[in-house]
C-alpha cells in the first residue's frame, strides 16, 4: 500500500501556462517532503478500481474535456421542487443533479422545459425518508489554479453563484447587483476575471455567464439559461446551490471518478431565522465534511470539516461548507496540507465556501489575518501566515465584485452559493439587452420580444456579436431582420439606456462614437468587424474590464411609426 501511495503522490498537477498557440506547456515538479504534506489516514476501504481512475484525473487537471455540460442542484425552498424531471418524469427534489433539457444538453434562450435530473439523489447513498439537501458538487476534475494564474489569457475562468439576499457591488450590467435588483440573481451563474492569487480583498467585477430561465430579466439583459423558475421576487425563484461547469461522462450513468459534494447543516440561519434541512446529521456526518460517492448507492467521508478547519469555533456541525472547487489527486484520499498550493506537489485541491450563520465567519483566515466572510472562496488552514486554525482566503469575496461586511455597512455579507473554475472561459462576452418587449416604451406599440421594435419586415432588427471581445482580437458585429438595400449605422456608446427614438429604443448613451456604415443589400443584413479597431480609429481605446454598449441605427422608409428609421436591440460588451 505504501508503494503503490507513493507512486500516486510523485503524479502533479502541471504548471499551466499557454502558449500562444494555445497548447499547455507543463514544469516538472518535486513532491513535498517533512511536515508539508500530511496524509490523512483512511477511514474506510476503497477499491483499487476507484484508485486506477486516478490516472484519469491527472490528465483531466490540465485538460478541458471535449464535451462539457453544467451540472447543479437547487435549494428546498425553490418553485422548481416537485415538478417532474425533463429526463424521466420523476418529482425533482434538492438532493438531485440536474442538467438543462435542451436539444444540446448545455444552456440556451428560452423559454424552456424544465431542468432533468442526471444524477438522483439515491445515486449519492443519502437514505432515508428525511429531506435531504445538496450544498456542493464536484467531480473531482475542475480546474487547477496556478501560482499567480501565470499564463492566463483569459482570466474569466471563475464561475459562481449567490443566494437570494445577495445584493452585489455594481459595476458593468448584468451583473449580482444589477440581477439582484430584479429578483433574478440566485438563479443565475456570474464569471470574474483573477488577477493573482491567492488574493486579498480587492475591487473586482462580475458579469452574467448562465441566465435562470434565458428570458429576458427585469434588467433588459438575456444571456442562455438552464430552465429554472424566475419569478417577481427572489423568494418565489429558484436558488442555485452546486454547480459543476464541465462535467463529462458521455455513455455513463455515474461519473467515473465519483461525486464530491456537502449536504445541509442543522443550524438556524440569522439572516431568516430559519432552520436548515440537517441533512447532514440525518446521514451520520457534518455540513463541513466534503463527502464522495466513488460508485452509485453509496458515500463515504473524502475530507473531514476539521481538516478544513472548521466546526472549531463550536463543535460538530457549526459549520456549513457552501461551494465546492476540488481536483482530486489520483489516489481517492484526501491529502491535507499546509501549502498554499499542495496540487503543484502532488497534493489535492480543495477550495470551498462557507454559509452565512457559520461559526467560523468573522474568525481571521490563516493566510492574511483577516475576518473571514460568506463569500470568501477558502482553503484548508496554511502554515506561515496569519497563524490562525482556521481557512485560509485564497480569493476574497471582494475580488468578485460582491459585498461584505468588511467593506461595506452590511450586517451579512453576500452569499457564494456554489462555485467552479473552467478550462474553458469564454472567448467572448456578450449579451443582448433592450429588447423591444411588451414592457418597452415601444413608440407605436410596434414590439418584439426578442429583438428591436419591429420595422416593415414583420421583425425587429437584431444586432448579435461573435469573435473575440479581447481587446486583441476580432469583435465583429451583425444586424439581421432589417428591410432590404437600406443604409445602416453601428455605433458605440459607455452606458446604457432604454429611450424611444424613431420606430425603435436608443439603447446606448453617453458620448456615442459612430463606427462604420453598411447597406443590408438583399439580405437584410450588415455586418462590421474589427470593433477595438474601429473605435481607436475614432480616439477612444478600449481596455480590459471595460464594458461598452453597441447598437445600429437603419433607415426604414415604410415603417410603422412613419419615422422613416429603426433601431436594433443593443449588445453590451465586456471586454478582457
């Protein structure tokens, strides 16, 4: 046995860096040695089939899979409990994996069916007629972190999830709080760029990746949703609880490196008042332990809440782990370290959140001394910091744009709900917003809810992007659905705005800056490349983390409103 953990141990995680053709490039690295890393003995009998599956996950550290679809659980008290699964028609409950029912299996604009379950909750081993609750989920094979993200090119790889009462730092809709202000944050997944890490707690931003129910929200913005329930108020919308961004296992009913995940704690939340589901207690362990089903029907503890440092400030159960970033290192135990980054040594990755009402919230983290907070993304307790017993913060919430009691006059700080870091950030980031809907000020009722007002052909205009919106790539921009041989304007403008304006809505404002002019030709359609370019050539650079609002103008002779001219619907851009 010795042996065979050994030669598990010398397997890392690479170095990730990439080169400009986009492949990895990998340094070899020595395992550590003395006190660094610990190994936790087992507290059960694993097959030596689970630990072969090992070699799978070495591999998977530093390579995307080829089709990838997003996994997630939703809280007990959402409206999607209950209704059957679009899978099999089974009451969906808050213990099981669901997946968005569509013809592509990955999100999509809606409206749309109701999410299927891919993986019920009796896979998981949970027994008993007691509700059971899912806080966390993770295949074992996300993403690894890198010292100081060295190499990134695109720094949007971070994906999380809030809870209802989440209320954000406003920057560059859609984002927590401009999806917090209309009800519909807890249901969507939010992306942050990382600057270095570990990280204390600095500004940051967030935009909108995954929608609810991929319908436009009360903020104007719709980006492709999952088939959730997103009502007037968050209380009555769905709340996403785990997320796993990449899983595959294309042919299998059961993911072949098992599940990780946590379940709910038993103590009374101080922002409701309400008490949790104790699903953790009714299956023999604590909300802080990470747990692992390596085969359908059964579970067993993978990392104990006190190696993660937590249930020490009140005993058992004081502590619920919220979100779940985890690599598991091949041999299907868990390895505790002191090290800031134990997976560049051969160690496992294990990053999580805690919920609000934990005891450790407001204890100083390990690493710099600081209160730890809900939205903190953690790691097990680091030597040569802080000092303290307790989790050290790798990425401060602060760092993902949402608020804190530590930066702001808040009693509770936001809530990270569920989390993952993906190999595949997009390339780019894009949504579309001021749609001419029925709650638009359309100037002669001339509505359509998927694009502009509607011109003489029946539809609205609708302006789309594609490419790059790195400010060294190509952002190419098209207008569809317009009247044919007409003149066209694509113009760029830093704020947005719903303003009638001709037949259609201004949607961009401030200091707007025309880009190129095009004829739809007989098509109906123009399209513009080069968007980063086109606005220099106007005096204006556009740069990383800046979010810029595109729309075209048309001529529309015999238009509705008798004006003689339209407008799309509007596409903010954030560029990196």
């Amino acid at each position: 046995m010795a042996e065979e953990r050994i030669q598990f141990r010398l397997k890392v995680c690479p170095h990730q860096s990439t080169r400009p053709n986009g492949q990895h490039t990998e340094r070899a690295l020595l395992p550590t040695q003395g006190n660094q890393t610990m190994h936790y003995p087992l507290r059960h009998s694993r097959t030596r089939a689970f630990r072969a599956l090992g070699f799978l996950s070495l591999i998977l550290c530093h390579a995307p899979p080829a089709t990838a679809q997003v996994s997630f659980s939703i809280d007990r008290s959402s409206p999607t409990m209950g209704l059957p699964d679009s899978f099999g028609g089974a009451p969906i409950t808050p213990a099981d994996i669901l997946a968005p029912a569509t013809a592509s299996g990955t999100p999509d604009y809606g409206p749309l069916p109701t999410p299927g379950t891919s993986i019920p909750e009796a896979m998981l081993g949970l027994t008993g007629a007691d509700f059971h609750e899912l806080d966390a989920l993770s295949y074992g094979q996300d993403r690894c972190f890198d010292i100081n993200n060295q190499g990134e090119s695109n720094p949007f790889g971070l994906h999380f999830s809030v809870d209802e009462y989440a209320l954000g730092v406003p920057g560059g809709a859609p984002d927590v709080a401009s999806e917090a202000a209309v009800a519909d944050a807890c249901a969507d997944v939010f992306m942050s760029p990382l600057g270095p890490v570990p990280s204390p707690p600095l500004p940051g931003i967030n935009t909108g990746a995954i929608d609810g129910d991929g319908l436009p929200s009360g903020s104007g913005y719709v980006y492709p949703g999952l088939g959730l329930i997103e009502g007037t108020t968050a209380t009555n919308s769905d709340d996403l609880d785990a997320l796993d961004m990449e899983s595959t296992f294309p042919g299998m009913d059961f993911p072949p490196g098992g599940v990780y995940f946590s379940l709910d704690t038993s103590f009374v939340d101080p922002l409701t008042g309400a008490a949790h589901s104790a699903t953790a207690i009714g299956q023999g362990v604590v909300g802080g332990d990470i747990l692992v089903a390596p085969a359908p029907g059964v579970f067993t503890i993978y990392a104990p809440a006190p190696l993660l440092g937590l249930d020490i400030v009140a005993g058992p159960d004081s502590d619920d782990l919220d979100a779940l970033i985890l690599w598991e290192n091949g041999d299907g135990d868990y390895s505790p370290s002191h090290d800031i980054f134990p997976w560049l040594s051969g160690g496992d990755m294990v990053l999580f959140s805690v919920r609000r009402g934990s005891a450790v919230i407001g204890m100083p983290d390990s690493l710099f001394g600081i209160p730890i907070c809900e939205g903190d993304i953690l790691m097990p307790p680091v030597f040569g910091g802080a000092g303290s017993p307790f989790p050290a913060i790798f990425i401060a919430a602060e760092n993902l744009g949402l608020d804190t009691a530590r930066t702001g006059a808040i009693q509770f700080s936001d809530d990270l709900d569920a989390a993952d870091y993906v190999f595949q950030a997009p390339d780019l980031i894009a949504n579309k917003y001021c749609q001419c809907d029925v709650t638009a000020p359309a100037p002669c009722a001339n509505y359509d809810a998927s694009a502009g007002c509607r011109n003489s052909t029946g539809l609205g205009g609708l302006l789309e992007a594609s490419g790059s919106s790195s400010v060294s790539g190509i952002l190419a921009m098209t207008a569809s659905q317009l009247p044919t041989g007409q003149p066209g304007l694509l113009f760029i403008a830093p704020s947005a705005a719903t303003i009638p304006f001709r037949d259609g809505l201004l949607c961009a404002t401030g200091t707007l800056r025309r880009l190129s002019i095009a004829i739809s030709g007989g098509s109906g359609s123009m399209s513009f490349s080069g968007v980063v370019a086109m606005t220099a050539a106007t005096g204006v650079t556009i740069m990383p983390g800046e979010t810029w609002y595109l729309q075209t103008w048309f001529r529309d002779p015999t238009g509705p409103c008798g004006t003689g001219s339209n407008l799309t619907n509007g596409v903010g851009v954030l560029f990196w």
